[in-house]
C-alpha cells in the first residue's frame, strides 16, 4: 500500500518554508526509517560541520515524534 507525500519547498532569502502533507502510511514508512539510521555514524562524520550536525539531530527528533 502506497501512502501520499507531498511536500512544498518556499525559499526567500535566508528564510526556507518546508511543508509536509503525509497520510499514516507514510508516517509509519518514516518511523522505520528512523531506525534503519545509524546516527551516531551520522553524528561521527559530521563532527567538523556543527549545521550538518545540529539538522541530523532536529531531523531524528522529528522522527522520533511521528512515532507518538
């Protein structure tokens, strides 16, 4: 079963706007995902580029929380 995804990019200047439309299915899809991430390996090869590093911790917490 495919779930819908659609996602909206609006950037202006410094400001990028990102909106996200998903069903269950696909919230489900990205909650698994989560767990196949080895992020410490993510933190580890970010460890020199401290933005990198501070999305992939803000992108796992936003995982985590389509779990709940």
């Amino acid at each position: 079963m495919q779930g819908s995804f659609e996602y909206k990019i609006d950037a202006t200047g410094d400001k990028v706007v990102l909106g996200i439309d998903l069903d269950s299915v696909s919230s489900k899809a990205l909650v698994r995902l989560d767990r196949y991430i080895n992020w410490a390996e993510v933190l580890k090869q970010t460890e020199n580029d401290p933005e990198a590093a501070y999305a992939a911790e803000r992108l796992h917490t936003a995982l985590q929380h389509l779990g709940r």
